[in-house]
C-alpha cells in the first residue's frame, strides 16, 4: 500500500480522476480497500517497483493474472502481468504480497519465472522494433516476475 495513498486522486480500481478521494469513484462504484475479489489477486493500490499502481483484475490467463494499471509518474494506463503458476504457488494476501511456493516445487518456480521473464525481453525487443513501445518494463518482485505494457 502506498503511505501517501489519501493524497491519490484517482480510484485505485478503475484509474478514473477523482474529485472527492472519500466517496465511492463515481464512474466504477469502487469503494472499499478489498472487496470481494479472488483469494490470490493482488489487492487495489498495491504499488510494484515504486511506481505501478495495481488496480482491477482484467482476466486470468495459464499461468498469469492480468490487472489493470497505473504509472504513477507518467500518469498513464498500463496492463499488469504477473507470473503465477497455480500449480507451484500460492498467496494469502492478508498477510504478503509475495508469492508462497509450495515445499519441493522452488526449481520449478525459478525455471517458469525465468522463462517468463526472457519470453517478455523477447516480446519486448520484437515489438520495438516494429513500433514506437511507449512504455514496457519486465522485472522481478514478490517472488515472482510482472511484465508491464501501456494499455492502448
Ligand atoms: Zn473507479
């Protein structure tokens, strides 16, 4: 959570601007800090890498979780990929926001995260070369690895 979060005026689930930071958002109805979401997503507001704010849950890819996000210094909507291979980790999201890896399975988390890490360094060196990429960024955190774009 981010320690001057009050003083952000956008909703943390929708990424609208807000007028009133203590009313619900009014374009997406977002009001509490946790509502109703699934056990391991990462809750509204959760900051990655000091600067990607985690908002809404888009979908639920393989191994992935897809969230909407936000660049807090640019100012801009991004997609938050994380890597999280259900079938090796798992998460209590009152407790952390790190990923637990079930006893025995740690290789096979280290070898999935890295692949998924050179998987989004090659995506990103395919696609800059045929476009201009605002903004991309791969990184590891939390046990595990995230991949950010700009959502268009
Ligand atoms: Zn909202």
């Amino acid at each position: 959570m981010m320690k001057n979060i009050r003083e952000f005026d956008y909703c943390i689930y929708c990424f609208s601007k807000k007028e009133n930071i203590d009313s619900p958002c009014p374009t997406c109805g977002y009001e509490a800090e946790y509502l109703g979401l699934p056990g391991w997503w990462l809750p509204p507001g959760t900051v990655l890498k000091g600067n990607y704010m985690v908002g809404k849950p888009l979908e639920e890819k393989e191994d992935e979780f897809h969230y909407l996000g936000w660049d807090i210094e640019r100012k801009l909507l991004l997609e938050i990929v994380e890597y999280f291979p259900k079938q090796w980790v798992t998460r209590d999201v009152t407790a952390t926001e790190q990923v637990n890896c079930f006893p025995g399975k740690e290789s096979l988390l280290e070898e999935g995260r890295q692949q998924f890490f050179e998987k989004a360094k090659l995506y990103f060196q395919c696609v800059s070369r045929v476009e201009d990429v605002l903004h991309m960024d791969f990184f590891f955190r939390n046990q595990t690895c995230y991949y950010i774009r700009q959502k268009k």
